[in-house]
C-alpha cells in the first residue's frame, strides 16, 4: 500500500482528491489533514510515501510545511497544490525541495502521473538506501581492537572534510574498506566512488585511465574517452597502490590537485573537476622519494591525513570476530548452513603469522568450512589451516 496524505483547508478539494486517488488504484491508502499544523503533526507519527499540500492555508501555510518536513523526513516527496495566484509561490517551492505541484482545479492526468511519478521517486530512494545498506555492510570494518578503534575514529573526524588521506598498511589488510568509509559518510557519498588500482594498469595507459584521451590520441584511440577523474566528478576517487604510479602520471595527478583540472591525452582544452582524493599504498613513499621513484611534491598534497592500517598479527584479538563475520557471509554466498568454530580452533587461528592478513584469513576460514567437520575443531586446523 502507499500511503498519502492530503493536506488542505477546503474540504471540497480534500474530498475530491481523495475520490480520484482511491478510485485510480486501490494500493492508495488515502488520509487528509484540514490544516499544515495537524498535517505536520500526522507526518511526524506515521510514515507516508507521498504528501499532497496545498499552499495558502490558515495557522501554518504549505511553505512552512515544507520547510519543516524536508529537515524531518526530507525522503518524503511533497506536491504543492497551488490556486491561480499562487504559481510564483508555487515555483518558489521546487528550489525549497518540493517534487511537483499541480494547479486547482487539479486536471486528472496531471495529477495522476504527478501522483505515480512522485511514488515511482520515493520506491527508488527507499531502494538506494537499502543498496548502500548492503554496499555498507560489504566494506564494514570489523573489530574492537585499540588499533581498530582509532581508525574508526579518524574516519568519523575527517569523513565529512575535504581533506586528502593516505592509507598506508600491508597488503590484505582492507586499505579499501577505510576508503568506502570515508567516502560513505562524507558529503559525497550520494556521487560515484571511483577505485582505480595503478599497480593493475600498464604504465603507458595509466594516463589515459585516469585523464581519458581524444581519438587519434594514440593507436588504439578510436574515439574520444572520459577518465576516471572526471567519472568521479562531485565524488571520490580511490588511487590504490599509488606507489607503483609512473613519474608523468604522478606529474598529472599533482596538477590536478592542486588546480582541479586535468586534460586528456591528446587534448588542448582543460576540463575542470571537483574531486576528493584518496590514495593507498603498500610501499614507504619516504624511501621511494629519496631513490627518485616518488615525487615529494604529491606526497605531501596526498598526506593531509595519514591512516595507518596495522597488519592482523598486530591485532590478532579482533580475529574471532573477523571469523563469525567470514562464516556469516560465506553461509549467506554459498546458502550453507553457518558452521562454528570450537574455542580451541579460533584459539589456534590466533596464534598463526598471518603475513596474508585478513585475506589470507578469510581464504582458510572458507578452507575450513568447505573441507572440516560440522564444528571446526582444532584438529580441522591443523589439517586444513596449516602453514
């Protein structure tokens, strides 16, 4: 059901609104408030997917209304129901926020196709929200550990900045998962993250992968290509393993940052870029400098803020609850039932050097779940875990 409320003080339009909805679709459940003060009070204790309110009305008009529900329930699309003299408040309404609004008398296909696109907005936004839920859920940190700790920490003061951060740490030791993070609850979490792992791309593409190219640019150039710079446009983008990143690229990058405007291969005109930069890396960018293989210039613009990832042997308490999550969510991937781990078993876990980190644990816990027994005992460990 979907569930509308109309608020308007003639009773006249309340009640033919509510006729031509009810009658269009029988999934509409229909409410009404006379006022903007009651209709405020309703939206506040119930949940609503689509909210009809007049403009001019007695106690609180539908300005305010609108006002007040987008800092309460902003998800809620609101349609403005606007008389004749009301078309510049009307308008006015849509830069506050407002979805639509419709004119009195309402024309019934307007209304209705304003009524069903309003909804089809609201079931698209609850369905986001459930995906960045799970999306959430798939780069969730995991553990308690002092070291943990402070990364969550860091990532809450420095998220909603626009500050640069480098994340530094061993491979496997989910460099990435601080990335996600940072991006999620940032300001820019509604536009693209952007990953792009330098060490993956060949030296000679690294520059158009992440500037795009003109066509003729070189051989394979057969059409014009945005970069990923500008895909990330408004977001985030993730430069992984940036040590392994060639000189004239790491030339590019710099002047990006510091002019936010990058230009593709083979091109003369400069396109300007809104871009927040996070990069990680598995190497000492301080050696790399001084052998000449690191520009000083763009570590310095990239380590505005350092995060630090400690490998699993410096956190090895956090590792029984790194093994529930792994066995939840390979039950979930593979519709298996959840198998325990019997004390002695994650004990024994906790005592191996895991120079993998959190890859290679997650890799034996599948090990074990596919070849031990119903429980994963000690022995399962030592059989199927083993160095």
């Amino acid at each position: 059901m979907s569930r509308i409320l109309i608020i308007e003080d003639e009773a006249a339009i309340r009640r033919v609104l509510t006729k031509i909805l009810s009658e269009e679709n029988d999934s509409y459940q229909v409410e009404d408030a006379e006022d903007g003060i009651s209709g405020l009070e309703k939206i506040k204790n119930n949940d609503y997917d689509l909210v009809l309110c007049d403009i001019k009305m007695p106690k609180m008009d539908g300005v305010e209304v609108l006002e007040e529900v987008k800092k309460i329930k902003p998800e809620i699309p609101m349609v403005m129901i606007s008389g004749h003299g009301d078309m510049e408040t009307a308008i006015h309404t849509m830069r506050l926020g407002a979805f639509d609004y419709i004119s009195k008398p309402p024309d019934l296909n307007r209304l209705l196709n304003t009524v069903r696109n309003a909804l089809d907005r609201k079931k698209l936004v609850v369905e986001n929200k459930i995906l960045k839920k799970k999306v959430s859920k798939n780069y969730e940190m995991i553990g308690d550990s002092e070291a943990i700790s402070h990364i969550k920490i860091m990532i809450d003061k420095v998220a909603e900045t626009e500050a640069r951060v480098l994340i530094t740490g061993p491979n496997g030791t989910g460099k990435e998962l601080v990335a996600h993070q940072l991006h999620e609850k940032s300001g820019r979490s509604n536009f693209p993250l952007i990953e792009v792992n330098c060490a993956a791309i060949p030296s000679e593409l690294i520059e158009s992968e992440l500037f795009g190219h003109v066509k003729g640019a070189f051989t394979s150039a057969v059409k014009d290509r945005a970069g990923k710079f500008e895909a990330a446009d408004k977001g985030t983008i993730f430069l992984d393993e940036i040590g392994d990143m060639s000189l004239s690229a790491q030339a590019k990058v710099l002047r990006a940052l510091q002019e936010s405007m990058i230009t593709r291969v083979g091109a003369e005109k400069d396109i300007k870029v809104d871009v927040r930069v996070v990069a990680a890396t598995n190497k000492d960018l301080k050696i790399e400098i001084a052998e000449g293989r690191f520009r000083e210039d763009l570590y310095h613009r990239l380590a505005v803020i350092l995060i630090k990832v400690p490998s699993l042997n410096d956190r090895r308490e956090d590792i029984p609850a790194l093994i529930t999550h792994f066995v939840e969510k390979i039950a979930s991937e593979q519709g298996n039932a959840v198998k325990l781990f019997s004390p002695q078993a994650i004990q024994l876990l906790q005592e191996y050097d895991w120079t993998g980190n959190i890859r290679e644990l997650r890799n034996v816990v599948e090990r074990l779940i596919i070849l031990g027994g119903s429980e994963i005992s000690e022995t399962d460990v030592k059989m199927f875990a083993s160095k």
